[in-house]
C-alpha cells in the first residue's frame, strides 16, 4: 500500500482510483462496506483501490480539548487498511484551510484536481465541506458534471442497531468488548510501541509490556483476556495474555496506560512494536489494601484469563 500524506503533487500513477472517502475510525463493518463498493468499482474500472481519509480526525481539530475517542491511531488505520487490500491511502491534512474549504472548492481542488478520482463510495450518512454542507446528492451531481461515478453505501445495521464509531465507544466504555467486536468484524486492538514501566508487575512475578493510551477513547478501566500480536523483532508472533487498563489507583495516582501479563513468555519486548485484542471483560479495576491482595487477585485473574480464551479460541 503507498501512503500519501501530501497530496499536492501525486505521480500520475497514484491519481485515477476508485476511492473510499471517510474518517474510518475503527474500520468497522460498516466501513468496510463501503470500501468493498469501492474494490468493486475498481475492479469495473481496472482502477486502483484508495481511500480517501483525513489527519488528524476533524473531531480532534474542531474539539482540542475535548476527550480522547479516537479508537486507533494513524498508524493502526493504515495497518488495518493495508489488509484490506488497499492500494492507495491518501490522508488529507485536516486544518484550517481544509475546514474552511467549501463543498464545491474540495470536490473540484481535492477530488478532481489533485487525486483526479474515478469513481467514489460514501456511506450514507457522510458530509464534507466548510459547514457540513455537502452530501451524497451534492456529489451525485458534480460525479456527472466532472466525469466521475459516485456510490452511495446504505448504513449498515443489526437488530442491536447502526454499525457506527459511537456505538463501539459505548460498548467499550461499559466493558463490553464482544459487542466492539461484533460490529468491527474483528476483536478492537490498541496498538503501540512497548514502553518501560515501573517494574513492579516484575518485582511481583508478573512481567508485563506496557503500552500509553495517549489519544485513544478509554475502554472501561479493569482486567481484561487478551491476545497480543507482536509485530517485529525476534519474538513476532501471537500470544495469548492477561491485560489490565486503568490508572493502577493501589499506587496513587497515574495516567492511564495498558498493562499486559503474556502468557507462557520469557524475553524482552522493550520497544517492540505490538497489537493487544480486547477478547473480554473480567473484572472492574480495584484498589488493593496492600501487596498481598494485589497479588492473590492477580493470580485469581490469570487463572480466569486461560479458562476464558481456551473458551473463546
């Protein structure tokens, strides 16, 4: 997949794909719909497949200061797209002159100027465009005046509702990670560099990786079965493990992070790059009145952890 974060000058071979333009915050089912149009229309076309998304999240301009939600980062988005077969990411600067571009400006200077689109896929629901103003009817008329196919995805639905970002935050937050899963298409995965903690989970005979949650929507603090891919280095491979997210309240006060226990492993991942699957929600996060209890509950967890994924896996 080639990754385009500046699209001012594109090679005539990375213009002319048929592209899925949205956030894709989680690359959900109901994201992946719409791309599975686009990868049809390529197809017709002899195209290449592309999607078309925006850096950082609009959200996270319009909203400095507002709460984490963002469900992956950057570099999650594009690992989840490069499976996915895409060919060509094109992640747009969201700024200030991005949010004041006009509808018609960002059809004729983006779409067609720059990326020189074939056909495009929305979902049905997506707007664009300095107040919102444009739509699925907006770009059906420019796609026929500029030369251009257009693709309205329906919403994606079950008996539990719209396939949406919004409801997989819900889920998370009320620790309920199989219903993330279930309209994700996939276990949710936080992703990251492994960083050094404090050791304590060492000191304890629990070593664990630690990853931040900087930027990331919080799932619902406590104990959690994972699997952990790592990603490089001399260890790559799945692993099964027992996860814990929350401000760690037996040591005071700390910022949140992921702390995962692997396993059935021995070796060091200190900067290894990994990917740790949500699979189920064991137990709220607790402040322990000394290291004893600490310990004990945490041996209780671990054994519930293995009960749990040879269940589930």
């Amino acid at each position: 997949m080639r990754r385009h974060n500046d699209i001012s000058n594109l090679n005539q071979s990375d213009r002319g794909a048929a592209v899925a333009l949205g956030n894709f915050d989680g690359v959900h089912l109901g994201h992946q719909s719409v791309i599975a149009l686009a990868r049809a229309a390529a197809g017709e076309l002899n195209a290449l497949l592309g999607v078309i998304t925006f850096e950082p999240h609009p959200r996270s301009f319009f909203a400095p200061d507002a709460p984490a939600f963002r469900l992956m980062n950057a570099e999650a988005r594009a690992n989840r797209l490069d499976k996915l077969g895409i060919e060509q990411l094109y992640e747009i600067a969201f700024d200030a002159d991005l949010a004041g571009l006009s509808a018609e400006a960002f059809i004729d200077d983006i779409l067609v100027a720059q990326l020189g689109v074939r056909h495009l896929v929305i979902g049905a629901d997506f707007r664009f465009g300095k107040g919102r103003a444009g739509d699925a009817e907006m770009l059906k008329r420019a796609g026929r005046e500029r030369g251009f196919g257009v693709t309205i995805a329906p919403l994606v639905s079950d008996a539990n509702g719209d396939f949406s970002s919004t409801a997989i935050r819900k889920a998370l937050s009320e620790g309920r990670p199989e219903d993330a899963a279930r309209i994700l298409g996939h276990w949710h995965r936080i992703e990251g560099i492994v960083i050094r903690g404090e050791q304590r989970g060492r000191e304890m005979g629990f070593p664990t990786i630690n990853l931040p949650l900087t930027g990331l929507h919080l799932p619902r603090f406590g104990v959690y079965a994972v699997t952990v891919d790592i990603l490089d280095g001399p260890h790559e491979g799945r692993y099964l493990g027992a996860a814990s997210i929350g401000v760690r309240p037996t040591f005071g006060e700390n910022v949140a992070n992921l702390e995962v226990f692997l396993l059935d492993f021995e070796g060091d991942l200190y900067g290894a790059d990994v990917s740790v699957a949500l699979v189920a929600f064991q137990r709220p996060e607790l402040k322990f009145d000394d290291m004893d209890a600490l310990m004990a509950q945490m041996h209780a967890d671990v054994a519930e952890t293995r009960a749990i994924l040879a269940a589930k896996l």
